[in-house]
C-alpha cells in the first residue's frame, strides 16, 4: 500500500507517519529522500517512481509532501490523505521547532502556503482535531 501524507510544514505528517507504521512496518519516505537512492539524481527519480508504483499493489510505503511539485510522483492508486491546520498553530509549532524564534521571511513564507492543498483531491481530509488512534484504525485495517 502506498499512502502519501500531504500538508504544509507543522501540520502533523510525521507524527501520523509514525503511528501509522507502528502498525503497518512501511518504508518512509519524505521530500527529496529518493537522492539517496542513486548518486545519479535523475537515476534515483526514475527508481524512486518505480518503487512507488510497485508499492501501490505491493510493500507499504508513507510518503510524506510538503512541495506540491512531488504530487506528480504518485502514481494512480495511492492513498492520499491532507493533513490541514490553522495558520496560527502552524505558526507556533514551526516557532517551537526554531526554539521558541519564528523570522519574518519564514512567518510571510508560512503565510504565503497557508492553505495550497485545501482543494486537492484525497482519500481522506483531516484538520488539527483529528483522533490519530482512528486513523491509524482506518487505514491499518
């Protein structure tokens, strides 16, 4: 199974990631992780949507995107779940993650993405509130 966990910086991919492979023992993956896989970027690319696309029918995979220009990695039959939060929680988490400074490109940054993937079409959409033991329920089944 292959599941992509979309979502703006600071809106929980990695902690769902997390609980989800407690259950499903999947390979994951984040941003441009495939690099490592070949010295040759183009070559790792091209292994990267190959191991994608087995995974979809084949070993679990969670792969985590902050950049849209990843979406045209997944293949058809990828379970897409969006990660959503309030901009101001967004704020505070990606302040906790700078020890407690939050610049002002980065604060205009976080501004200027705030909500990219809100019309995107997923298996399943999920806000700050969600109960992450559902979840991992749902899609561990």
């Amino acid at each position: 199974m292959l599941i992509a966990i979309i979502g703006e910086n600071c809106v929980g991919k990695s902690t769902l990631a997390n609980r989800l492979n407690e259950k499903l023992n999947a390979k994951i993956y984040s941003g441009k992780d495939y690099l490592r896989l070949e010295k040759n970027p183009y070559m790792a690319l091209e292994k990267f949507k190959t191991i994608l696309k087995e995974s979809v029918t084949g070993n679990n995979i969670i792969y985590l995107i902050t950049e849209k220009e990843h979406l045209n990695l997944l293949p058809e039959g990828t379970f897409k779940i969006v990660l959503t939060a309030e901009l101001e929680k967004i704020k505070e988490r990606f302040k906790e993650r700078m020890k407690g400074n939050l610049p002002l490109p980065l604060e205009k940054m976080l501004e200027a993405k705030h909500g990219m993937y809100d019309n995107l079409d997923c298996n399943m959409k999920l806000d700050s509130n969600y109960d992450i033991d559902d979840v991992v329920k749902l899609i561990s089944k």
